[in-house]
C-alpha cells in the first residue's frame, strides 16, 4: 500500500488535458466502460413481438452521478449504434428518440457535478445472434462459431431456451454494408455530441466485437481489400475513425484496443504486425485524437493468468507490454491503460512515463468515491460480482446501493 506522501504526490491526482488540449481533466482515476444492463424497456413486448429495445432512465443517471467527480472523466456503458449492433436486454442505444432523451439526462447530471462523459460506441457484430436482435448477424466472414457447445449469455427473448451461437454464423458483410455500419456509428456519435451533449466519443475496438473481428485473421478470412493482410484488415477501423473525425471532430473522438485479448474467441495471428500497422496509421491520419485507450497484455476476462501467459508465450510475446503502442502515439495523444488496476499497483506507474491515466472498472462499481478512496488511502468496498449484469428486478441492488465514505461511516458499512 502506498504512503500518505506518495499519494498526495502521485500523478494520479495531477491535471491531464485530453481532446487535443479542449478538455483538462482534474486526475487521472478513470471510470471505465462497464455494461450494467439496467436500462428500461422501450415496450412491454409480445411473444410474437418481444421488446428489443432498451433506455436508459433516472436509475442510470443517477449510477453515472455517483461516480462524477469535479473534472473526472466518465466513459459509458458500450452503446449500439443500431439493434444490429446489440440486442443485449438492458442495453441502451442511440437510434430512438427515447435513447437520446435518456442519455441527454445522463449528461445533464455528469455535468451539473463538474464532470466530463464520454459515449462508448459499442458493435458486437457477431457476437449477438439474430434471434437477440431479429435481424441477421453480420461480421467481416461469415465465421462459424469455434465451440460447439458454447451458449450466448441470454435466452431467446420471452423464452427460456438458450441458444448456441454456432447455430448462428453471421452473415458476411458486403461493402455497401461496411459502409452503412460506418454511417450508423457517424449518425449515434452525432446523436452523442450535438444532440444529448456528450464531450466525446470512443469506439469500442477491443474485446472480440466488430472492429477486432475485422483486425482478427480468425474472424476475417476476407480476401477483398478489407482482409488478406494486416494492412488490409486494418482498412475497416481506420476508415471508421476517419468518418467519425470528419462527423465529431478528432478532438472527440476515442478508441479503445485490446491487442491481445482473447474475448469473444478473438484469436487473430499477426499482432504485433497488425495493431502497429494500425497505430501508426491512427497517429499519421488523426494526430488529435482526444485519448487512445489499451487493456493491458495480461488482463482477461475468461482466462486465468496462467493461461493467459500460456497463450502469449505461444505467440511469441511472453514477455509484451503496451510500451511499444505508447512509443507509436508518444507524448501528444494521451494513451490510457485498463486492466487490473487496484489501490496496490497503481502507484509509481504514471511516473514511469508508461501511462497517462488509467481505467477502473470493478472497483469503481462499489467505490463510487474510487478517486478520494485512492488519494486519501480509505479501504475499499468489495463488489457483488453476481450483480455485475442484468437486468435484474431491483435493478438498484449492485448497482446505486453502493455508498460513499461518509455514507458507511454513518450507516457502519464494512469494505
């Protein structure tokens, strides 16, 4: 644990300007993008017209302001820019009138605190099912799911049966596709900015969904000029951050990269040459960015630390860390990392020159005051991990009902 002085020190409570200098955050304790599945359903829905389509209401709001501080930095749940891109029940989009009036409120309330809120623009391509969004998955190929037996996280809507996702290959996705998926991401991060007032924007490019499906050899066995190579399956996610540029301004507009994650059986070959082809495109075609966003090599989400090192030292990069994408964007766009970081080792690492900032996710879910907790060395509350992802009937449990330092100390709450 860290010494009153090396907290007080830490640049971890420093100033860090993001948005090409447009936007001065106060410290660098991050909330990162966390899929909660509490929004609201847009509809009762029948059995023979389910409910697809969800909200986010006052309950979400008010998660959001709980964990604002004054010059703090809130990245949101992943958003689907359209049903295709999601379908998971409790899941907000922004295609609806309703999406945008609710994030609106979210906004509002981030702001009224002195925070800032970045939209995550989130496409899970084919990792949802057609029977989730009642319209055919798409990805770059038409890829059939590697595990027979592998089941997707939600029943079939208004039915109990499960459904196995190798009985749903997604539909590969034509050009005039690409280019309409492009433009669904353009039309929510418009809605995002201009219309509900969020700073800015971050795609998603990480954690199996559609743009690490296009970087993945394994998911993209395309042999036109988005696949074959890793230039060429570099092509979908340039062209997406390029158009997003042009439609909200480099300066808000993000990405987040998991280039060696393994989530969602992204199990692509040719890393290091595919995201440093990436990287060096990203930084030559958008040198203001507002932030780029990395998981850490040795974070996972379905593997244990021992097998992911296994998987890595297959690859050859047992010993890889982010050093060599940090060189590539050097000191002008901030570069953010996420994934395992705790009140034990966070400390001494942004002095290093590694890291400008970092995300928190778990802990920020039961810590709503994370950064004070942090700075000031108070314990932490453990998180209820059952309660992670709804929906749920009491929605706030796991979710709102986590309290503030002083809120405990009242109520005799033990971390």
């Amino acid at each position: 644990m860290a010494s009153p002085a090396d907290r007080t020190s830490s640049l971890l409570f420093t100033p860090l300007k993001i948005g090409n200098g447009t936007l001065e955050l106060k410290h660098r304790v991050i909330l990162a993008p966390l899929t909660r599945n509490r929004g609201v359903p847009v509809s009762e829905g029948t059995s023979d017209a389910p409910n697809r389509e969800w909200y986010p209401d006052d309950l979400v709001a008010e998660y959001y302001e709980q964990r604002t501080t004054p010059g703090g930095l809130i990245i949101t749940e992943g958003i689907p820019p359209s049903l295709r891109g999601g379908g998971m029940p409790g899941t907000t989009g922004l295609w609806l009138p309703e999406h945008v009036s609710g994030w609106k409120k979210v906004v509002d309330r981030v702001h009224a605190k002195g925070g800032y809120i970045y939209a995550q623009l989130w496409h899970s391509g084919r990792t949802t099912l057609e029977p989730i969004t009642g319209v055919p998955a798409v990805g770059p190929s038409a890829v059939v799911w590697e595990d027979p037996e592998e089941e997707y996280s939600y029943p079939r809507p208004g039915s109990t049966e499960m459904l196995k996702m190798v009985d749903y290959p997604p539909k590969e996705m034509t050009v005039g596709d690409i280019r309409d998926t492009i433009q669904e991401y353009c039309d929510a991060a418009r809605a995002a900015v201009e219309e509900c007032g969020f700073d800015g924007v971050e795609v998603h490019g990480g954690n199996g969904y559609l743009p690490e499906q296009f970087l993945s050899s394994n998911c993209n066995v395309r042999t036109d000029d988005y696949g074959g190579s890793p230039e060429k399956r570099c092509k979908f996610v340039l062209e997406l951050m390029d158009e997003l540029a042009k439609a909200v301004g480099p300066e808000k507009t993000a990405l987040r990269l998991s280039p060696f994650g393994l989530f969602n059986q992204a199990r692509g070959a040719q890393r290091m040459e595919t995201w440093t082809h990436l990287c060096r495109e990203l930084k030559a075609r958008q040198p203001h960015l507002s932030y780029v966003s990395f998981i850490e090599p040795r974070y996972e989400q379905v593997f244990s630390t021992a097998e992911k090192d296994s998987f890595l030292a297959s690859w050859g990069l047992d010993s890889v860390d982010l050093s060599h994408f940090r060189n590539i964007f050097g000191e002008s766009i901030p570069f953010i990392s996420g994934g395992g970081w705790n009140e034990k080792n966070v400390w001494g690492v942004l002095e290093e020159g590694k890291y400008d900032a970092f995300v928190f996710g778990r802990w920020f879910i039961s810590n709503p005051d994370l950064p004070r907790r942090l700075r000031e060395g108070l314990p932490l509350r453990m998180y209820e991990r059952d309660r992670f992802y709804g929906p749920f009937p009491d929605r706030e449990r796991g979710y709102t009902d986590y309290a503030a330092w002083e809120e405990e100390e009242v109520v005799g709450v033990s971390a």
